[in-house]
C-alpha cells in the first residue's frame, strides 16, 4: 500500500496543505488565503476560527480519496503569532496577534528600561521586540476584561498557531508546542529547554497557560476521527523557518538558507550548542529530533514577499504578483528610487520598532516600473543586511545561499540577490520546502523514511544563479540602500510610546472588527 504523508503549511496570508508521497512528490495541494485584519496602524490580526477554517478545508480537499492511505500528519506554521482561548469552550478570548503587530513596543520598551535586555539575549537568544510572543501574551492579560483573573485560574491556554491546530486538530485533547516555536516566544531558556521563570514573573504570565513543549518529531497525538474518516498520527510539528531549514536538508553545521515569503528568513545550522549570536542576530532552536537539539542563528525580515502584495492590494500598480518579475527585467535600473519596507518596523539587523515604510528619490521622472523595480530590491537589499551581519558575527563569508518560498521563483529577485551579494544562489527543484521540512518530521518519525541521509539523496537543484553586478555598482547600491534606511528609522516612536492600551479591547462579538 502506498504511504501518504499530509504537511499543514498554515502561514502569514494563507494556510495550505500538501500531500506526499514515499518519494517525497507533492501529489495534491491547495491553499486558501484568510483576512488579514488592521485595527490600527502597526497592529496586524488574524481571525482564529478562519485560520482553523482555511487550514482544514484546505486539508480535506487535499487529501481527498487518499485518506485511507495517511500515514502521518506534519504541522509547520506562521511563529509568534499568539493565541489565547478558554480551555473549556475553545472560544478565543481575542484575535490572533500577529508577529508583525507593533502594538507591544511598549511592554517591550518597559523590559528595556529595567536592564533586561542582556537577561532576554542570553537565556532566550532573542533581542526585545514587540516580534515575539511574551510580550503579545501580557498585552492580552492586560486589556481583554477578566483575562488576566481567568488564566491565574487555569481557565485560559496560551499558543502559537501550531498549538492551537494541535488543539483543534485533536478535539482539545493536546496542548502542546515543539522546541522550534517555543524558542520563539521570548519565554523559553534555549539553553535548559524550559519555560523561563523569571520572564514569566516579568510579564506577569501564568505558567498554567503555557504548552508541553516535545521534540519535533514526538508523536503529538491523534486527529479525531471525523477530521480524515479515522484518527491518524501528528508526528511532525516545527516552526515555517526552521522547517525550510529541514526541507532544504540543511543538517549540517553551516547550511545558510533564506526563505522568501511574507517576511525573508535567513538560517544558519550553527549545530547542537547554541552560539551567541551578534550584529543584531537571533540564537533559536532549530530542532530536537529524539531529545537532541540542533541551534541555529537567524536574521528575520519583516516585510519580504509582503511588499509586493501591498502592491497589488493598496496601490494597485500591479494586477498580480507575478507581473513583477517582467516589469523589473525590462527596466534597467530603479531611476534612483529606494524602498524601505519597513511596514511593521526592521527586524534584523537593525531591531527597530518604530521604523516605518519610506519610498525616497521620487523624481518628475518616476515611473511605475521605478517603484516596482525598487520593491524587489528592497527584498533582496534587506537579506544583504542580514548576511553581512552574520558574516560580521561568525567572521566566516558564505559562499552560497539556498534560497525558497514562493517569491524564490522570481528569477529578476534571485539574480539581483545574487548580484548584491556577490554569491551564488541555489533554488531547489521542490521550492515548497517548508511543507517538505514538516513532512519530512512526520515521515521519519512514522517510517515512511528512514533517517536524513536518504531525505538528503532528494534534494535537487533547479537552478543556480551566479553574480553578473561589478563590485564598484554593488558597493554603490549599497551605500544608497543604507542611507535610505537610516532615514526611515525611528519615525514612529512617539506615535507608538504615547498609546500602550486600547480604550476598548475587541473580543467576544467584535473579534473580527476590521479598520
């Protein structure tokens, strides 16, 4: 009988769903896009129930007549995103909070202020920032009515969205996260692998809220039977980044990739000690397969494939994203122009909250395709940054960088990445690899593969890119990408700092309040 394996892909702006076969071909996918919820500026939201909703009806339509053949169910997901609900009812008690959401720069500028954030960088490997899912939790306890009283009582479960698939996935019988997203909380001590005391005490959060965390390959539990027609083992749960990681058979110390998808994540394997990560970086768990754990040191960007569906959807200078790619290879330069999509702040290597979206250079001669040209640099031009600063923290150059996620396939993106880099760029045959990483968990861990040197056998490439640009138009570039930056930085802290609660929180009927 042939063996099946279902990765449930759930990310920023949609959730999918992607069927494996034993030879590691996506037999069937689908993918619905869900609402993305502005309430303020720099606040993002999701609807909980419409993520549970789009993530399941994209499950059974992809599994369709094979579902008498599932053998495991992988899970990998949008991290840091934060979700509180009542045990009892499943009920959220707010919206999901979003990791690109800013509201908590206060909380986060509270724990700055007491000498915490030297404590936060060297128990928890990340830098302070409204990113993270601490913070995010204290902003509910606070503003949702009785939120706080009911969740000292054990009334409320806290997490990330695969803990909340979990939940749903198995009928509320598994409260539970993996290491690789409970590394992403800003409450998680990566070097003991527990839950952090005192930043619990700091955020004022109850431990009774928090999930079981396991290794990413321990069996979670089972699907209700009604989901799939029987109940089938989830065997597989690991954070979108660290499973492109996976996906991309990165298992070896120095394996770099960056994935282009809402945000660009960049990831470096640094092995099974966590390394101290400078220049603006993040130390994270990559994975604990069978209790051991693999680290690694990570550059996030907020905003990557996500400016060019503001394009589409807020200036409609586009009609669909992959319009960008022809319109950026038959303009020659950006005319001058450079975008800094700092939307929802900068992440690394910068760590600025209150950062916002600047377009400079505008001339009577800006075109269209200026603007355009320049948003795809801008992508490329912020996972520089993120290179740079792990060349500058481990003194070791890349060589090479393997590269996926959907905007991957843009071959003007991958060739100017390659340009300002200066490096060779690999794209995989199979660009799905965050689905594949989780996959890939649930496979080893029910036997439909027998351990990663056969998951590496399958990787393939597609394509390779090879830097065409002169070192003197690099250098240049650069210079200008950097002076733009230092202009938009900072723009929005006393908007922000003046507001560090709303005057009436939406839950209950206006949970799905739009702007």
């Amino acid at each position: 009988m042939n063996r099946f394996v279902l990765s449930l892909d759930q990310g920023t702006t949609s959730s999918r769903a992607v069927l494996f076969d034993q030879n590691c071909r996506a037999v069937r996918a689908a993918k619905l896009e869900f609402t993305q919820i502005f309430p303020r500026s720099g606040w993002v939201e999701h609807d909980p129930h419409e993520i549970w909703e789009t993530q399941f009806r994209a499950a059974k339509k992809t599994v369709g007549r094979y579902a008498h053949e599932l053998t495991a169910v992988g899970v990998t997901n949008q991290r840091e995103t934060t979700i509180v609900w009542n045990r009892r009812t499943g009920r959220p008690v707010y919206n999901a909070i979003v990791w690109q959401c800013r509201r908590t720069a206060p909380i986060v500028q509270e724990l700055i202020s007491r000498g915490l954030s030297a404590y936060i960088k060297r128990q928890t490997g990340l830098i302070p920032d409204a990113y993270f899912s601490g913070p995010k939790i204290a902003w509910i306890l606070r503003n949702v009515p009785k939120a706080r009283a009911r969740a000292k009582k054990g009334d409320l479960a806290f997490g990330t969205v695969d803990t909340y698939l979990l939940w749903k996935l198995t009928g509320g019988r598994v409260h539970a996260t993996d290491y690789s997203n409970a590394s992403r909380t800003m409450l998680f001590d990566i070097h003991r692998r527990g839950w952090d005391r005192r930043m619990l005490d700091v955020l004022e959060i109850p431990e009774c809220m928090l999930p079981e965390v396991k290794s990413s390959n321990e069996l979670f539990g089972f699907t209700e039977k009604s989901l799939f027609g029987r109940e089938v083992p989830i065997c597989g749960v690991l954070g979108d980044q660290q499973a492109a990681l996976f996906g991309q058979a990165g298992f070896n110390k120095g394996s770099v990739k960056n994935t282009y998808g809402t945000g660009c994540f960049m990831l470096s394997n640094v092995g099974e000690h966590p390394a101290l990560a400078r220049s603006g970086l993040l130390s994270t768990i990559a994975w604990v397969i069978d209790k051991k754990p693999t680290y690694a040191v990570e550059g996030s960007v907020f905003i990557g494939g996500a400016i060019v569906q503001w394009l589409r959807d807020k200036l409609s200078i586009i009609n669909e994203s992959s319009d960008t790619e022809s319109v950026a290879l038959r303009t020659p330069n950006n005319g001058g122009v450079y975008f800094v999509p700092a939307l929802t702040g900068l992440g690394a290597p910068y760590w600025d909250m209150y950062a916002r979206g600047m377009i400079i250079g505008i001339t009577r001669d800006t075109t269209r395709e200026h603007l355009i040209r320049a948003a795809l640099e801008a992508i490329c031009m912020q996972s520089a940054d993120v290179i740079e600063a792990m060349t500058e923290s481990s003194g070791v150059r890349v060589k090479s960088l393997a590269v996926d996620g959907v905007a991957s396939v843009n071959n003007f993106l991958m060739q100017f990445q390659s340009d300002v880099l200066g490096i060779r760029v690999e794209r995989p045959t199979i660009l799905e690899t965050t689905a594949l990483g989780a996959a890939f968990l649930a496979g080893l861990s029910s036997g439909v593969w027998t351990d990663m040197k056969e998951i590496s056998l399958v990787r393939r490439i597609s394509r390779v890119f090879n830097p065409r640009m002169t070192k003197a138009t690099r250098l240049e570039l650069r210079l200008e990408w950097k002076r733009a930056v230092s202009r938009a930085r900072g723009w929005a802290k006393p908007k922000i700092a003046s507001s560090s609660h709303i005057e009436t929180p939406a839950f209950g009927p206006k949970l799905n309040s739009r702007r």
